[in-house]
C-alpha cells in the first residue's frame, strides 16, 4: 500500500502527543507499506528520520505564523469556523499536497487530528480518489464543553468558559462535518467513538487506542540528576490548557495536602512552553517547571509517583501509557485515564477529588513494595494491550476494502 500522513508537525523524534501517536502508527505501517509524511516543520528547522528505518519520505512546508490577536477576535465574532479550521490555513502546503497527489496516486490518506482536517478538500479533488481516513486524536468539541463547565465554576475562569462556549458549539458542526466526508473514522477509545457517534448518528468509528513502542521505554534507562526520593512527576506540553488546569489544581489542592505528611515531597512539571498562568509556581521551592526538555524518559524514571491530575479533555493519555511501560505508579482522576481498561488498585490508583488523590499518593510514596507491583503489572498492561506492533493490524484493516 502507498500511504500519506497529514501532520501539523514532523513527527519524528516523537516528544508530545500527536507526534508520539502518528509516528508509532507509522513506524509500524512502513514495515509493509510505503509511507509519505507531508507535515509542517517550525523554524527549529527539519530533524533528519532515522536511517534504515524502511521505505519512507518526508515533505516540508513552512508552518504558517500565528494569527494576530486582531484576527483572532475578528474571526471569534464574524466566522463560524472553529479556532482550529483556521490555525494552520496555508495556500504553499494546499498547493504542495496537490502537487503529491497529481505526481503518484495513493491508496490512503491520512489526516492526523482535527487541525490537518481543512486540506479534505484538496483529498476530495484528487484522482484516482484515495481512501480518506480521519485520525480524530481527541473528541474536541466534548474537550471543549468540558472545559467550559470547568472554568464555568470559577469566576475568575469565565473568561475562558466563555471561548469554550463558542468552540464548543462550532466544534459540534465541524467535527460532524468531517466525519461525514472522510471515508473512515479512527477514535481513540470507545467513549470518543461514542461521542462522536451523537453527532453523526450512523458513524461506524474504528476504534485505534494511544500506543506506544514499549521497548522504547526502558524501566533501566537512568533517571535525571537530582529529582530525589519523593518526586512526583508531571509530563505534558505546558501550553495545553487541560494540562495547566491539571498542574493548578495539583500544587493548589493536592500536593500541600501530600507534604503534609511527606514534607520533602517535589512535584516535577516537564514540558515545553509552561503558561503565563503557571509562572506563580516558580515561587514555590517544592516545584519545578523544567521547560523544554530533550528527552522526558529520564524524568519519568526519576518518578517516585507519576501523577495525571487531569479535569479536562478527551481522548486518551499517551503520558499515562509511557510512565506505565516504565513501571512507574500512577495515581490519576477517572477522567485521566478515560479510554485504557486499567483496573483501580492494579495497574494505577485512581482517585477525583483533592483529599483521595493525596491520600493515594501518599500511600504509594510510603510503599515501595506496592509501587514496584503496580509498576510491573502496569508495564505487562501496556506490552499486551497498547504496543504499536498490537495496534497496527486494526489500521490495516480500513484498508482491506479497498
């Protein structure tokens, strides 16, 4: 099979979400399949792919800069669009994707998240037509009305409720609008399937779950210097807002409840572009904002307790798949760990509100015998369930009726 992948950023390395999903989907296809990636890059410039890594290419094209502020309240009050139909708008990657799809047909396109969905139309155009295929990372419209109903609780937040007001309800169109013209849906777990099945009512989504490559992610590999003994680790692109709610909410609620009774407990935050909202915690001798990090496994090693103290969001977790395939212990909210079958007490600990989510770190920073078994059944939960080698053949199956 020929195949292209649509990303809004070259995947390879892998360091955050959608790049870790993509490019474990593709490391895996290209073993049978011919793959072009045509991405968008930034002005870090074009890391190389690995070599020998099978029949593979890769396309460039500039990522376009960001909308002014000014453009942004315009297009909030006079377009329907979803903020993110409008983000990565760019006539030189239209023309260059044209350009592919008149010089080789393909069999399959796929359209990695929402923000690559405006470029169907290109797809539409193409012949010989390919398969269409709409990796919806996330549910985004249920992201959104869950953050609205978030911040709608804080009125120092209604700011925020209220943009997630209006992408909530233009989420709602344009997601279905997608849906209905690509030729397969892929969602990340039964509850987005379900999700988006409300929307489109005989949409036959394929579920295809967050995976990663386990034997990239190596119990032994040395954690950072001086993270210490109790350090409780937090890994995310710190831009994200389900990830800045996650992180506030922990150093405000949980983690003085934790050095109550484990008082040279740190909490780690790694991740690039920490949030203005965030600077706060800079303050505060017990946490660290690590910013950009080159690697984040280490820190994940370092972990005594991983921590996914997410309220907000859709989809699955990759950070909660990657601290389990290093046999850290998790604790996370419920919602955090929406769409994986892990089971409470086994794989993970689970717990919502502020008093249990301490509670159950504490218990784990006090029980090293107990984390070690949590962490090596979370590890077996990962190699059987979530390794890309498990997943693929579902992929493969979109195109089996071609």
């Amino acid at each position: 099979m020929n195949l292209l992948f649509l990303t809004s950023q070259v995947p390879y390395p892998p360091r955050q979400g959608g790049a870790l999903r993509a490019w474990g989907m593709i490391s895996a296809l290209v073993r049978r399949h011919t793959v072009t990636i045509l991405s968008f890059h930034d002005a870090a410039g074009v890391p190389p792919l690995p070599p020998d890594f099978g029949d593979i290419s890769l396309d460039v094209v500039p990522e376009p800069p960001p909308r002014p502020l000014s453009r942004r309240l315009r297009d909030l009050l006079f377009s329907r669009q979803p903020d993110m139909a409008l983000r990565l708008e760019s006539p030189l990657f239209r023309q260059r994707l044209a350009e592919r799809l008149a010089a080789q047909p393909f069999d399959a396109v796929h359209i990695e998240g929402i923000e690559m969905a405006l470029f169907l139309d290109v797809l539409e155009q193409a012949r010989p037509h390919p398969l269409m295929i709409f990796d919806d990372f996330n549910c985004e419209f249920l992201l959104q009305k869950r953050a609205f109903l978030t911040d709608l609780r804080h009125p120092a937040r209604w700011h925020g409720a209220l943009y997630s007001l209006v992408q909530w309800r233009r989420l709602r169109w344009y997601e279905a609008e997608i849906c209905r013209r690509a030729d397969c849906v892929i969602a990340v777990s039964e509850a987005d399937a379900a999700a988006l099945r409300s929307l489109v009512l005989d949409l036959r989504p394929t579920v295809v779950p967050n995976g990663v490559d386990v034997s990239a992610y190596d119990p032994r590999i040395p954690p950072a210097p001086g993270m210490g003994k109790n350090a409780l680790v937090f890994t995310g692109k710190m831009d994200f807002r389900p990830n800045v709610d996650a992180v506030l909410w922990f150093a405000e609620e949980v983690l003085p409840r934790i050095r109550g009774q484990v008082p040279d407990a740190r909490f780690w935050v790694v991740g690039q572009r920490p949030h203005p909202r965030l600077a706060a915690l800079r303050k505060d001798p017990a946490i660290t904002l690590t910013g950009y990090v080159e690697d984040t496994r280490p820190y994940i090693a370092g972990a005594t307790v991983y921590v996914a103290p997410l309220r907000i969001g859709g989809g699955t977790r990759l950070k909660l798949l990657e601290a389990m395939a290093m046999e850290r212990a998790v604790v996370s909210t419920r919602l955090g760990a929406e769409g994986y079958e892990v089971r409470d007490g086994r794989e993970l600990l689970l717990a919502d509100d502020a008093e249990a989510f301490a509670a159950a770190v504490v218990s784990l920073l006090r029980d090293p015998a107990r984390r070690t078994t949590i962490g090596r059944a979370a590890r077996r939960f990962v190699e059987d369930h979530y390794d890309w080698s498990v997943l693929a053949p579902r992929v493969e199956a979109l195109y089996r009726d071609l």
